[in-house]
C-alpha cells in the first residue's frame, strides 16, 4: 500500500454519475485528502470534446470545469501534477464541432480568468505576498492557469535569515534559514539541504545540514484552517582555520540525492523568491540559491 498513490482521471468539481463518487464530500474525496500529503498525486480533466463540445443535447455540453474550485481540490489533496493533455489544446476532427474553429476548452478559459489576492484568500488558497508584483514593485496580473501551473507540486519560499555578523574560521557559526511551502504538495525524492560558501574564485564549500524537505509540508495535516508551516533550516557552520578571511557569497544549495544527478544544477531546488539570486557555477556543478554576502575572519 506504501508503494501506490492516487491518480483521478475525472476531475470535473460538480457531481457527475462518471465521477466514482470523488467529489467533495464523499468518503473517497476525503480519504484523498487525509493520506495525499504523504503521497505523490497526479490527475487530469476529462476531453474537452467530451465536455466541452459534446453533442448540444449531452448533459454535459459546454461543460466547463471552475477553476478556482480545481486549483482548491488540487491544494485540499497535495497534487504535484497536472495532465495538459485534457481539456486544454485537443484536436478531434471527427467530432461534431468545426476542427478549423475548435471551442475553448476549460484550461483556456482559465488563462482568461484573472484572480486576485483577495480571492485566492477568500478560498484559503497559498499565495505569497508578492505574487502579484513584479520585482520592481510594480502590479503583475495573474490568471486561474498561471497560479495552477506555479503551485502544483512544491513552492518554496525563503522567510528569514539569522547568523552572525561575520563569520569566524576556526570556530562555530550558529545559522537560522526560515521558509514556507507556498506549493500544494511537499517535497518527495531525496534531497540533501547544504548551505555553501562560495569565494571570489567560484569555490564552493559544502556544509551539510539535518534539514529534510520531505518534511516541508505547506501546511499541518489535518488544519483546516491551512496555516502556513514556517520551516526551519539549522546548521553551525565549522569553518576550517585554514579558510582564508575575505568577502564569500552565502548559499543555501539543494541538490537530487543521487550521485549521478547530485551535481547536476538542473537537478537542484530553486526557490520562488524573485529577489534571490540562482548562481551556477562555472564547472555546471551548483545550482545555488544565493542567500546573502557574509565576511569571514
């Protein structure tokens, strides 16, 4: 049983006799939502030629499936992923409607369904307080396929930093990384979490931590108020006496567990933070989140 997940095929958010009973308020709706944290989730819509452009006398003709009401069912039940494939750009020339002037299937609909910050709260959805703005301040809008498409699976997003004024070699520097998962889902895979100095030359010293992302849920199971989780990434730092004093860049690097993909950068976590620099190194080793500049002496 630890070995399967959940995949709904069906996804339409009203009740439909085609739905195995998995709308909201149903015994196997909720069984999704009380062990889906724990598991990798994926589904899609049904054909948008089915639901969409269905025969004129078909209960389902026209049928477009919400989205706010989807994102909500894929952030209640952690999905990681969504099929594309359904009810976004088909093309079925042996069906009733015109292939040369196809109707708008739902997740085209989405893109023209613009949402707000207030409604995503409205609806207890995870959104950042910048998601509406671009890095210069300035207001960005969003639409309903935009927000799915950057919360399935994992968001994460750098809180807080504490460590000293600068850094001593030869002795123990005490670090403090906060974050939150603004995702539908946790991490899964195995991914060791370091934080790296880099030097002037590109250097990169490695100090792994405990931290394990598995465990960076976006919210405590079972709330149903669905509070941000503030997660924690603790480490002292030893740095070697033999490290020379100077200016470093500070990075926190999350790399795949795997030898062969562990120094891949393609591989490495990036954080949603648009103000945090990504830095790949010259060697295409590191792919690293840049915290902040410290001084060593």
């Amino acid at each position: 049983y630890k070995r399967l997940s959940f995949h709904d095929d069906f996804i339409v958010i009203r009740p439909d006799r085609w739905d195995a009973d998995m709308h909201e308020g149903t015994v196997k709706f909720d069984q999704i939502v009380r062990e889906s944290p724990y598991l990798v989730v994926d589904g899609e819509l049904p054909w948008g030629f089915w639901s969409v452009g269905a025969d004129p006398d078909s209960p389902s003709a026209g049928w477009i499936i919400d989205g706010m009401q989807t994102a909500r069912r894929l952030f209640l039940q952690h999905y990681t992923s969504l099929s594309i494939i359904h009810n976004y750009k088909e093309q079925h020339p042996n069906n009733r409607f015109d292939e040369n002037n196809p109707p708008e299937y739902s997740m085209i609909v989405w893109k023209k369904t613009m949402i707000t910050e207030d409604s995503l709260r409205q609806h207890h959805m995870p959104v950042s307080d910048s998601y509406f703005q671009k890095q210069d301040g300035t207001k960005v809008q969003r639409n309903m396929f935009d927000y799915i498409r950057d919360h399935l699976g994992y968001r994460i997003e750098l809180q807080s930093l504490q460590l000293p004024e600068k850094l001593q070699s030869g002795k123990e520097n005490q670090l403090k990384l906060g974050l939150v998962n603004r995702g539908f889902a946790t991490v899964f895979g195995e991914h060791p979490v370091y934080f790296v100095l880099i030097d002037d030359k590109g250097k990169v010293s490695e100090f792994l931590t405990e931290a394990n992302p598995l465990d960076w849920q976006p919210f405590q199971p079972g709330d149903t108020a669905y509070t941000p989780l503030v997660h924690s990434v603790n480490q002292s730092l030893q740095l070697q006496g033999s490290m020379p004093a100077g200016e470093y860049r500070l990075g926190l690097w999350i790399p795949d567990g795997s030898e062969r993909l562990k120094y891949n950068p393609r591989y490495a976590l990036r954080c949603a933070n648009g103000n945090t620099t990504w830095w790949v190194s010259e060697d295409g080793k590191y792919g690293v989140n840049v915290l902040t500049t410290v001084e060593v002496k």
